[in-house]
C-alpha cells in the first residue's frame, strides 16, 4: 500500500479537516487562559498539565461542540513491526481524534514561541509517555523532573552541560543519543529513522522526552513517522509538523514526511532482535577465545616447566 497516495475522501475531506482544524485554533485563541487568570490558583494547579486539563475539558463537551466535531481521516495501517504496539496509540476513532485535536491546541501554543508552566520551549505531548521540545535548559528542569521521565533522547550530538548530566543522574534517567544531521544538510538516512523508532516505540522507554536543538525540524520529521504508525493522514501529520516549525517550515522535512514509506519499518524490532542475538554470539565467542588462549597458555607454561623439572 502506498501511504504516500490520497485516501478515500480526497481532496473534499481533506479541505473539511483544514477548515476544521483552523476553527479549532481560531476557537482556542478566545477560550484558554491567559498566564495571568492561574495567578491566583493553588501551586498544584499551576504545576498539572495543560494538557492534561485540556483532555478533561474536551471530555465534558457536547459532542456538538466545535472541538467534538473535528473531522480527521486516518488512515488503516497493517504493519508488523516484530512488537505489538497497539497499546501505544489510540484504538478507537473518537480517541483518536480527541489526540488529533490535542495536537492541534499545543501547534497554537506552540507557535507563540514562548515557555508555558515552566516548560522546554516547542515542548507537547505525542502520546501519553512521550514528550517533544527544544534542547532542555537548566530552567526547564524543574517542570521536566514532574514527568517521570525514564529516557532522555537527544537528536544532536554535542557537549552536554555538567547540569544536564547532573540532572539525568539525579532522575535515574537512561541518556540515548543519536548524531541526526540537519534534515536541510543531508537527507534523513533510513538506519537512523529506525534507531530514533526502536527507542521510541519501546515501552519499556517511557516516559520519554525527544528533543533536537530546537524542537522543531529533527523532532518534528522523528514525530512525524510516528504519526504514520498511528495511521494518521498526510495532511494532519503536516499540520502539525508545521505548527512547531513555523515560520521556520522546511520544504525537504514536508517532502520527507509526504512520502515516507511506513511499511520501512516492517519487522523494525525483529531485525533488532537478530542484531542482539548476534551480538551476544559475537562477545560469547570473543570471551571462548580469550578463554582457549589462556588455557593454552597455562597448559604451555605446565607442560613446560614439568618437562625441565
């Protein structure tokens, strides 16, 4: 199946999902809260989720509502990626709208470029136990400690500051890095896709917080692919990369995501598996040898010394 190609619905539905999705940001501008209205509130309150609060809101709607009756095609995604994921990502269609509006709250947010709650900026919520932002900084540590976070990984190989480490070691934190070039210097390369993928898509990895320099490109095309597990269609998958890449929106990161094969990921956690496997072969062996050659060696200076006793 080619993923790539419109779904059924073409470009009428499409036009609907975007008329749809531009109210509900037109809406969200009149309706959430300035940072001034949680002055007055308890410190628990301002330290909960707006994310968290924003679910609970959308629950106790009307299903008349304008938020309720966003429309978003998804698309059925048949895909054997050697691991049951299926607890990863939404099931149903209404909860799997309820996420696509979500996403659509954080872009509005997101766009203002400015930090929330003491959050990274660009941060959101992918899925429940994976996070997004920019590089972390020492004021964000605070608020990232309240998450849980089991698995930090970062898209950008550099020096790491001593308070980033320290932080990572204080919250028992597992650091991954992967040395992702700017997707507007080379293209993104299969085996690295798949890398970000086996650490994201772990369960065992959760919670999680991706992060590049700044949230938006390397992020956002790694959210991206994720998004075409979940079987979300092209044009929600661009709007929503474009939320947290604006006004910065790359045409090759656009081109990548429109594209991208999700049947590449086919038998992702097999393959890591026999690689594994392999390697625990691989070092098994190693350590027989090490072992043969010093039975030899004792064998050799025994039969030696007992021969010029």
């Amino acid at each position: 199946m080619n993923f790539s190609q419109p779904i059924e619905g073409g470009d009428k539905a499409q036009n609907v999902v975007s008329r749809r999705i531009r109210a509900v940001v037109e809406e969200q501008d009149t309706m959430v809260p300035t940072q001034t209205s949680h002055v007055d509130e308890p410190q628990s309150s301002r330290s909960s989720s707006v994310d968290e609060m924003e679910v609970e809101r959308f629950k106790g709607e009307p299903r008349n509502s304008a938020k309720a009756s966003v429309t978003v095609l998804f698309r059925s995604v048949v895909i054997d990626l050697g691991m049951d994921v299926s607890g990863l990502f939404p099931l149903t269609l209404e909860d799997k709208e309820k996420q696509v509006v979500i996403s659509v709250i954080q872009n509005a947010r997101s766009s203002n470029k400015a930090k929330i709650d003491e959050r990274p900026i660009n941060f959101g919520t992918v899925i429940p136990g994976v996070y997004r932002s920019s590089f972390p900084g020492e004021e964000d540590f605070k608020y990232l400690g309240t998450l849980g976070l089991k698995t930090i990984l970062s898209l950008v190989k550099k020096d790491f500051s001593p308070e980033f480490e320290a932080f990572m070691e204080q919250n028992g934190i597992r650091h991954h890095v992967i040395d992702m070039q700017g997707t507007k210097k080379v293209a993104i390369p299969e085996a690295i896709m798949h890398s970000i993928m086996e650490i994201v898509l772990e369960k065992e990895n959760h919670p999680i917080l991706i992060h590049c320099n700044h949230g938006k490109h390397r992020t956002g095309c790694a959210v991206a692919v994720m998004r075409h597990v979940a079987g979300w269609n092209i044009d929600s998958i661009i709007e929503e990369y474009n939320g947290y890449a604006e006004p910065k929106i790359r045409e090759c990161d656009v081109k990548y995501i429109s594209s991208y094969q999700v049947s590449d990921l086919s038998g992702l956690f097999t393959r890591r598996a026999q690689r594994l496997l392999q390697h625990s072969q691989a070092a098994q062996s190693a350590r027989s040898m090490r072992m043969f050659v010093f039975v030899t060696i004792i064998l050799f200076i025994w039969l030696t010394t007992l021969f010029y006793w």
